[in-house]
C-alpha cells in the first residue's frame, strides 16, 4: 500500500518526507471557500478529507490536509494582495492566534481525520517590520500571511502546541493516522 500526498504543498511534501520516503503527490482540485456560519475547526476538518477524496488512487492511502489561522474565529487564509498581507499581520501583531491543521487519510470508502490546534504569539509588529516581510516572497502562498519556518518566525514569541502543524502537517497525528492504516513507519 502506498501514500499518495493530496497537496501541492512543498511544506507538507518536505514534512511527510520526514516520515516516510514512499509517496507520490497529486494536487487536488477542492473549492477552499468557508461556509457560512461554518466554524475553523469544522472548515479544515470539511477541506482535509475533500481534498483526501478528491483524488482516485483506489488501494492507496490518500493524505489530505489543510491548516488555517484563525483570530477573534475569523479565519485568515492566504492574502489576495499586500493589503490584505498588511491587514492579517497588523490582526496578529502583539496577540495570539489559533492555527488548526486538519489531517485525512482514506482507503477506499473509509476515513480516518483528526484536527490539530496550536496556539501562536506574536511579538508587536511595526509597520516597517510588516512592510519588510511583505518585501520577500514568503508570505504569499501562507494562511496568515506568515511562514514560522522562514523568516516569519522571527514575529513568534511562544508557540503551544505542535510546530510541525502551523508548518502544515502535524507528524505524531499523521504518523497515527497512517499507522492506523497498518502502514509500518517505525523509526
């Protein structure tokens, strides 16, 4: 049985890789808009497993996962424009944050999901600190605007929780997850 990885993501490619070598990554095409009234914790549980059943692979373990952040439960996915880079980091500057990451895998007709919450603080953030970040690449493609991997790490005072999550795969959960599954992924 082999793991197909359900994203495009680089980050969750790298994180997955650290746990098994033997995957194959195919992107899923899933609409990412929230529901109304959906809550964070529901909406990337609810994007985890579409983007686990979007992909055929009948036999294969299918990995889906999606993270988001979240202040005052308003989710922050990834900015539209500088403006919008500017407007989430002013939010998150000073306070904490939730990041939920939600994991699927899916044989056939069965899933198995689990949601992830860890808390972030930032540090206060000038509008030069802001500006300068926003003058890399980083925080284009980055729920919040922000990578902790990279140079947006540089605005975390603490974090409580899974760090391998606000990257955006939590390892112990999906290592579970996967195991579950019977696949063998002793160290």
């Amino acid at each position: 049985m082999r793991i197909v990885l359900a994203s495009g993501s680089p980050r969750r490619r790298s994180l997955l890789e650290l746990l098994t070598p033997d995957f194959s990554c195919m992107n899923p095409d899933v609409d990412e808009t929230p529901r109304v009234g959906e809550t964070p914790r529901d909406y990337v549980a609810r994007l985890a497993i579409a983007k686990a059943s979007a992909v055929d692979a009948p036999g294969e373990l299918i990995l889906g996962a999606d993270t988001t952040v979240t202040v005052d439960n308003v989710v922050l996915g990834k900015p539209e424009d500088r403006e919008d880079a500017t407007r989430m980091l002013s939010m998150l500057s000073g306070r904490s944050h939730d990041v939920l990451t939600g994991v699927a895998v899916r044989c056939d007709d069965v899933v198995k999901s689990c949601v992830v919450h860890t808390l972030v603080t930032f540090a206060k953030l000038s509008q030069r600190d802001i500006a300068r970040y926003l003058d890399t690449e980083e925080p284009w493609d980055k729920a919040g605007a922000y990578a902790i991997q990279g140079r947006g790490g540089a605005f975390v005072l603490r974090i409580e929780g899974s760090y391998s999550s606000v990257v955006g795969l939590p390892l112990v959960e999906t290592k579970a997850l996967l195991v579950n599954f019977g696949m063998g992924l002793d160290q």
